[in-house]
C-alpha cells in the first residue's frame, strides 16, 4: 500500500476518534461543573481540560476568561481550534475523500452524511441549547462510522491501518479523561473536611466518579463487574487493566499490537517490540502498583509513551 494512502486512513480514523473522545471530555466536564466544588469554582474544572488538552494558550488568545459558553464553542464549533468536534470531522472527511477509492460506498456516505449534519447542528445551535444532544450525536456518528468499517471493508491493509488510528487515538483520550478526574480528586482529598462536609464530599465523589465512567460508556459495565460502590481505585482498574472494557488502555494496546502485526514491514520491528511491551505491562499490571507510583505519574508516563509509539508508526509507514 502507497504510504500516502495508509496516512489519510490512519488519520481519517483518529480524527473520527477525536471528535468523539473531545464530546465524552465536554460531557463528563460539562456535568461536573454543574455539581458542588468544594474549595474550587466551577470554572478550575475547565481550566484543567485545556490544560490536559494541551489547548490553554490557543483558547486564552481568544477569550479573557473561561466559562462553560466559550468552552463549548471553542471545543466543539470554533475553526482555529484544530482539536475541536468541527475541525476533527472536517478533517476525517478530507482525509476519507483522499482515498475514497480504498472505501466503500458504504463508508464514504457515512462520513459525507456526518458532515452535512454536523454543518446543520452547528448552524441551529444545538450544541449550546442542548449540548447533552449534541454530544450524543457526535458519540452515535463515530458509532456508525466504525461499525461501518467493521461491516464492509475488507480487512487487508486499509483496514488494519484505520483500526490503528482508533485504538491510538482511543488510548490517549481515555488516559486524558483519567488524568483529568484524578487530578481533580486528588485536589479533593487535599481538603480537610469533616461532619456534614465529609458526607457531602462523599456524595459528591459518588457523581463524580458516575459521571467519569458515563462519559466512557462504563457505568453499566462497571456494576457487571464489582457489583459494589463505585471506589477511584476500581474505576481506575476498569478503565486501565480490564482487556474485556472497549475503552480501557489494555484493550487498546491489544488492539494496536494486534494491527501493527498485520502490516508489520521491514523496519517496524522496534515499534512492535514498543507496542508489545507496553500491552505486556498493562496485561500483567496490578492496580496497587499503579497507585503506588501514582497515578497521575503513571498516566503521564503512558501519554509520553503512546506518543512515541505514535510517532514510531509514522515513521514506519505514513508520510512524514
């Protein structure tokens, strides 16, 4: 396969992707800053997501202040921000209409047809009127659009290089969205609180943490498996080491590693030993030593890492 033809798909995928995980990032922010904050305001809870986005000084040169309203049109509708929900499905279908050939009719439609909508939704306002709706369609179109893939395509290379794109992209966002939330507890727990204090602090750790595993369609899985109070550390356990969780790191790095050995070249063998030690490590990890190490620290080292491996897989095979 031409390396320029294997880049638009890989990026078609994980543009796709982006505009996902940035709706589940705006939900799951969008909610807890509706909930008490103790100690804080609710606008520390955006700042935190520019921050961890990576997009703090892009936002602050066009806005003096942070609020929910501008949060949304920055994140979801603005053309300068090139991480946000318009500019990441823009981008998915440049890159789909670059090799509209290697798809199916099937797939081009879906990605044409998101397109056209998301230019309707934006233009009546929904994601301000109704930002929960929005979000919930954005979730759907990336749905369809994979389930599509899965559906129709062919799994030769084309295939393989998409679902790369996915489960890359996938495992950063879920690190981030981790990240995020456990940055926040930590600044919680920094807070001395006692009496009434602590229970509302425990009530508001309960939304929180349901809140968190909602924005990764995880609630309900998470009470399949612990059939107990919702706790940091089992969250943390699901969303990271659980290989039968969709969005958990584990079940990424198989992913990748999977997709990696099927269009493994001459070159790519450092990128594949990379792949699979980082999936190794997370399929024989334990929680405790995760949170031994901090997780935070732990998270950090694992966004660096992907990164690489990202990099590495460009180098590998994509355009430069």
């Amino acid at each position: 396969m031409l390396s320029s033809t294997a880049d638009h798909l890989f990026w078609m995928a994980r543009y796709v992707e982006r505009a996902e995980n940035t709706a589940r990032m705006l939900d799951a922010n969008l909610q807890s800053s509706l909930l008490p904050q103790a100690g804080s305001t609710p606008g520390e809870v955006w700042h935190t997501m520019l921050s961890l986005s990576e997009l703090k000084d892009a936002y602050l040169a066009r806005h003096d202040q942070v609020s929910s309203d501008r949060m949304l049109d920055f994140m979801v509708s603005d053309t300068s921000n090139l991480s946000s929900i318009y500019c990441s499905f823009r981008a998915a279908r440049e890159n789909a209409r670059a090799v509209r050939g290697a798809l199916t009719t099937e797939l081009w439609e879906t990605f044409n047809t998101t397109w056209l909508e998301m230019n309707q939704q934006l233009k009546n306002g929904v994601h301000q009127k109704t930002p929960g709706e929005f979000f919930e369609w954005v979730k759907f179109r990336s749905h369809l659009s994979r389930g599509v893939l899965i559906g129709t395509m062919l799994n030769d290379e084309a295939f393989h290089f998409a679902r790369l794109g996915t489960f890359l992209e996938r495992a950063d966002n879920t690190a981030r969205i981790l990240d995020v939330n456990f940055r926040r507890q930590a600044e919680q727990d920094a807070l001395q609180v006692d009496g009434d204090e602590q229970n509302d602090s425990l009530q508001r750790d309960y939304y929180h943490w349901a809140s968190l595993l909602r924005s990764l369609s995880a609630f309900e899985n998470y009470r399949k498996v612990y059939r107990h109070a919702i706790t940091p550390a089992r969250v943390a356990e699901l969303l990271i080491l659980r290989g039968d969780m969709p969005r958990s790191l584990l079940a990424c790095l198989a992913e990748v590693e999977r997709n990696l050995k099927a269009v493994a070249n001459k070159q790519s063998g450092e990128t594949e030993r990379r792949a699979g030690m980082m999936h190794a490590e997370l399929r024989y990890g334990r929680i405790d030593d995760i949170l031994h190490t901090g997780m935070h620290a732990y998270l950090t080292d694992f966004l660096e890492r992907i990164n690489d491996l990202g990099a590495r897989i460009s180098q590998d095979f994509l355009v430069g």
